[in-house]
C-alpha cells in the first residue's frame, strides 16, 4: 500500500506540472499529424532506463550498448577500458505500437527477450501523457553448476514488468516516471528478496538541434539491510546524426538489462567509483 501511495504521489507531481501548458506550441519540429506530442525522447533508452520511444512499424534496430569498468582505477584499467562488458540488442516494430527485442550481453552472459508496446500517446487537449509497457526475460548463462551443486534452469531466470509515463512539458523538456518489478530466481544477495520493486526517473533536456542532457535514477523499494547494492544514478549525452542516436553517458551501474542496473549497481558517485559507456542506434 506504501509504495501505490508513493507512485500515486509521483504520478500527480506530473499531472501538476503539465497543467497550463499549451501543448500545441510545445510539439517538436518532428512532430506528426493528428496533435500528437512526439519526439519526447529520441534513444529508446533515456540512459538505463527504457524512454517511451518505439521502433516504427517493419524498421529493426540495432543497439550496441557499452559500457567501460569503473574510471576510479586510472591507468591501471585505462580507465575502465581493460574491463568493458557490451550489449548487443536487435527491435524490431512489429507495427507502430508493438515493438519486439532479443538481445546478448557480455555482463553474466545474459541473453534476453522483450516486448515494448504503447497503449496510449499524448495529445493535444487530450490524455497528457505517453504510456507504454515493457516486459522482459532473461537467461543468465554465467552460473555455473561447480560453484552452485543446486543450480537448476529455472534459477537462471528473469523477468521485468515496468510502466513507462513520460510528458512532453515542452519542446526542450520531457519527464518520465517508470514503476517496475523485477524479478530474479537467483540473487546475488542471500538477504535480498526474489521480487523487487522500484521506480525509476528521468527526463531529457534539449541543448541544441542535435544535443540533448539526458539523466536517469532509479529508486528501490525495498532493497535489503546491509546490500552491497546502490540505487542506480545516470547522466550522459544524445547526439543525433543522420540515421542513428549515439548516447553518451557516466553511471554507477555497469550492467545494462534491468535486473541488473536496478538490483546490481555496485558504484558510487561519491568515492569516483563510476563506469563511462556509451549506446550506438542504427535503424535498418
């Protein structure tokens, strides 16, 4: 009941902000017919975070996300480059709405599907936001029998289920609240309980025609006493250029599925322990 209360909270922090606003005039240059606020945000992730933005019908995407070990090592590391982990992610839009993925990554070797689909779009003297949902699985291939004689399949599981609310305040500004449960068969944590939950937050800033500030932070609800683990903070850059979005950016989370970010994060900001990394877009 405590965390509905806090989402609902959340929730009408959005609705006040976008009151009074003209939503004609704060539609991009990109903009389509029918008043709809498009081109909230222009990366199918803010950073960590999935942003509301789809894969237009029969277009497949292919991101390659990475993301370099912790900088606080310097040249030991090369500041992280001696430690990098990369994810290669393929969506496909199986219509303007409905988007499918399956995608690798060299963290735990996790291979993982998803489906990403919309069910309502912001408008002009309309709904005010953009709602899409997101569901994902996941297989963590790292586990290995030697270290684990109990390992079963099914503990190489994940799923997420995750609401994604964003608003276009206004040309240059748009917001996202994202509740999300997560759920991990097997967690790295003994005291850590199997299903997490947690709300994520974000927001893109435009600088320029081609720049945008992008920021991200996820908050867990209920994280276990004494946890390794830190709530996932991340800031970086989008560069659009032609066909594709390169997105830079510093985070303390150096996995990049959901599970991971939300439940794993290990850096912390405060003693430098930060992993800089970058997502690359190209649209097929």
């Amino acid at each position: 009941m405590r965390y509905t209360y806090i989402i609902i909270m959340l929730l009408a922090c959005l609705v006040s902000t976008a009151q009074g606003d003209d939503l004609l005039s704060e539609i991009d240059t990109d903009s389509i017919g029918d008043n709809y606020a498009t081109a909230a945000f222009k990366g199918l992730k803010i950073v960590n975070f999935e942003s509301t933005k789809l894969v237009a019908k029969k277009e497949l995407t292919f991101i390659v996300s990475h993301r370099f070990g912790s900088i606080e090592n310097g040249f030991d590391s090369f500041f992280g480059l001696d430690d990098a982990v990369t994810r290669l992610n393929f969506v496909y839009g199986l219509t303007d709405a409905v988007n499918i993925g399956v995608s690798r990554s060299s963290f735990q070797k996790i291979y993982e599907a998803s489906a990403k689909y919309r069910l309502v779009r912001q408008k002009e003297n309309g709904f005010p936001f953009t709602i899409v949902a997101y569901n994902s699985i996941l297989l963590n291939t790292a586990l290995e029998k030697e270290n684990l004689p109990k390992l079963e399949f099914k503990d190489r599981l994940g799923y997420t289920v995750q609401v994604l609310v964003s608003k276009k305040v206004s040309t240059n500004l748009s917001l996202e609240i994202a509740p999300t449960f997560f759920h991990d068969n097997f967690v790295a944590y003994d005291e850590q309980h199997n299903s997490q939950y947690a709300i994520g937050l974000g927001g893109r800033q435009k600088l320029g025609k081609r720049w945008s500030l992008n920021l991200d932070y996820g908050w867990h609800l209920n994280r276990a006493d004494g946890s390794p683990f830190k709530n996932p903070l991340s800031i970086g850059f989008d560069l659009e250029t032609g066909g594709h979005v390169f997105q830079m950016h510093f985070s303390n989370a150096q996995a990049m599925n959901t599970n991971g970010f939300l439940g794993q994060a290990t850096g912390d900001w405060s003693d430098g322990n930060i992993y800089f990394g970058f997502n690359l877009s190209r649209v097929f």
